[in-house]
C-alpha cells in the first residue's frame, strides 16, 4: 500500500503521537487539591487502571488485590482509562464486561471513563499513564501510587521516559510490589513507600500426582515485553541445545510462533488451569526479570517447579541470597550452566523444589490485601487524614 501511494503521490496518513490524557493539563494548571475530613468506618478506594490486553499480569494483579480488600471490608471500584484503545475499543458496556472477563469479577463498580466519577477517600494510580488523571480527580482524601515496576526503564531515552520518571516525584504514596522498588523510587526520587508482597493463588498452583518429564524446559517467552529478555533467553536455549540434544523445550506467554534456531513446542497464551499442569510436569521453568521480578517463578515454585531467573539487583532483592530460584548470570553460556544443573541433577531439583514450596507457601493474596491496605492508611496518615 505505501508502494502504490508513493506511485499515485497520494499523501501519508498522519501519524497518531499519543500524549498520557491529562498530562498537559496538570503539568500546566497542578493537581486538583486534597479534600480534607475524616474517614468512616469502612475505606472507599478508588484504582485508575491503564488500557489492558487478554494477557496482563499488572492488571491480574490488580484485580486480586482489590478482591482482597474487598474480602477485609474495604469498598473498592475500577475506572478503565482506555486511553489507546489496547483493550478492544467498542461501547463503555462491553469494555467493562471484557475487563470483568478477563480478569474477574469484584463486588464494587467497573467503569469506563469518568463520567460517573463523585471521588474517593484514596485514588490509586496503578500505572505511570494513569498519574495526570488520577492527580486531576477531584475529591479525594489521599492518593496513592500502586507500583509494581520501574516504568521508567521500559522506554529508550524518550518522552515516554521521562513522563514516567515524574509521575513517582507527584506526592502519590507509593505502594510497591518489593523491597528494591522501594529502595530504588527512595534513592532516586526521594519517595518512602510501603511494600507488599504479590500473592499465589494456591488453589490453582499447587503440587500435583504428575510425572516429571526432566528433559523440558519451559520458557516464558513474551517477546512483545521487552523487560523478559526474550532474544537473551533464545539464545541460552541455543546454547542449552548444543550442549544437550534430548532437551526439549517449549515456549508460552506469547500468541504469535516465534521464530528459534532449535525445535520447540509453541504453547501460546494458557490459562491458568493449563499453566499449572505444565508446571507440575515440567523439569525446569525459565523466566527472565530485567527489572523487578514477575510474578510467574512463584507460580511455578507453588507447582513444585523449579527454575531459573538472572542474578539482577532487582531478583537478588526480591528473592533473597538463599532463594529457591537459581540465579544464574546475565549470559547465554551462564543460563545455560544453570539449566542443564537443573535439569541433570535429580537431587538438586528436589532440593530447590522443596525450598520453593516452603518459600511461597505464606503468599497469599489474603497476606496482599492487609499489606496494601495498611498502604492505603499510611497515604492518609501522609496526606494528614487519619
């Protein structure tokens, strides 16, 4: 088509930069003001979540969070920025019934948009893109800031980059999803946080009476997530291949069949009863965490699965120096010494398969609820409302 146009000299369609919605507008006219006065007995939060795809674990995690609070009393609604139209575009109705879908229900509201909006004791942002609107809100007692990632360090040098670096220097309360983004948003932006830990779903991720095929792999391979180190993965694979032929490997976590130098099974997008089988059959999981780490290694050590992830400041804090997960360095040669340590010594396996159950086995997302919850206190306490 851009052949043919350029024969006809029809012009280019222009191109759609997109500016974060309310950017503009509180970086020039400021934050609507805090509404001072007390809470009642029973805290109403309001979350301001980012535009969303079939396969999200942000958004996941959002939603068990707030079925959390839910559970421990505290009234909670979702307002869908759908900024970019990443979640299907089409009326209010059928993006709120796609978000609910997708990710679960919760008892309180799901809306598209503001239009309804009549304010909240404590605004949550949950992304960087959702900071401007969630600052230009009006009546609200508190805001705070869901973190689970440095947003910042998903973009290049750009504006992008640097819209997400000021959205933690805004005054939100950060709540953050471990002890690294809580040292990092500290050191470099000079926000004190509390953390919390994200939670397992042990009724779906559990052992299982499954034989272990201990050649397979299983690689979480999101390529279109540039922080899981995809082509750095591939190319430990390679490697792990050479040096063991009878290895077998299969990639999922992504919809479209990439492209490898070596024979592997494409599983594409599962959910979350066939991931849980794969990881109870599997001998050794691989998931890669440039940034702060995901939440998939626990699902896999819930399963008894263990598995391998880099030796990054961000794992090394998340994880701690006797972590289950093998961490291995930043290298294909290095992945591929602790995989096929994995995969050739029974004994090892078992070992770090047992420490991951016991490591996991106190996350829960109950354990989510009553940690973000006292977040959601400490923003009050922070804005001067107790």
């Amino acid at each position: 088509m851009s052949r043919l146009r350029t024969l006809l000299r029809l012009p280019s369609p222009p191109l759609d930069v997109r500016i974060p919605s309310g950017l503009l507008e509180v970086q020039r006219d400021g934050p609507a003001p805090l509404v001072p006065g007390p809470v009642g007995d029973s805290l109403d939060v309001a979350f301001v979540v980012p535009s969303f795809r079939q396969v999200s674990g942000g958004h996941t995690t959002i939603s068990q969070a707030v079925r959390a609070l839910e559970a421990r009393g505290v009234r909670c609604s979702i307002w869908l920025l759908d900024d970019d139209a990443r979640s299907g575009g089409g009326s209010d109705e059928a993006l709120v019934e796609r978000f609910r879908r997708t990710f679960g229900a919760i008892r309180g509201a799901v809306h598209a948009g503001f239009a309804g909006w009549t304010g909240a004791d404590v605004l949550v942002a949950t992304a960087w893109q959702t900071v401007p609107q969630a600052l230009l809100l009006p009546g609200v007692k508190a805001r705070a800031y869901f973190v689970q990632d440095h947003e910042a360090e998903f973009y290049a040098t750009s504006a992008e980059r640097e819209w997400a670096a000021w959205t933690y220097r805004q005054g939100l309360h950060p709540i953050v999803a471990s002890p690294w983004l809580a040292d990092l948003l500290r050191r470099d932006y000079g926000a004190e946080s509390t953390t919390f830990d994200i939670g397992v779903d042990h009724a779906t991720y559990r052992p299982q009476q499954a034989e272990r095929d201990g050649d397979l792999v299983l690689f979480y391979a999101r390529a279109s997530t540039p922080r899981r180190g995809v082509p750095l993965g591939l190319a430990a694979l390679e490697e792990l291949h050479r040096r063991r032929p009878r290895t077998r490997i299969a990639l999922f976590g992504e919809a479209q069949r990439i492209r490898t130098p070596f024979p592997h099974e494409h599983l594409g997008v599962l959910g979350r009863e066939e991931l849980a089988d794969r990881y109870a059959r599997a001998g050794a999981g691989l998931v890669l965490s440039l940034t702060n780490p995901s939440l998939i290694p626990h699902e896999m050590l819930a399963c008894g699965l263990p598995c391998a992830d880099l030796a990054s400041t961000s794992s090394v804090a998340a994880f701690g120096p006797d972590t289950p997960v093998l961490l291995a360095p930043p290298t294909p040669p290095g992945l591929a010494d602790g995989l096929a340590r994995l995969l050739d010594d029974p004994d090892e396996r078992a070992r770090r398969s047992r420490a991951g159950l016991a490591t996991v086995a106190p996350l829960t997302w109950e354990r989510t609820g009553e940690q973000v919850e006292s977040g959601l206190r400490r923003a009050l306490e922070v804005a001067g409302t107790a």
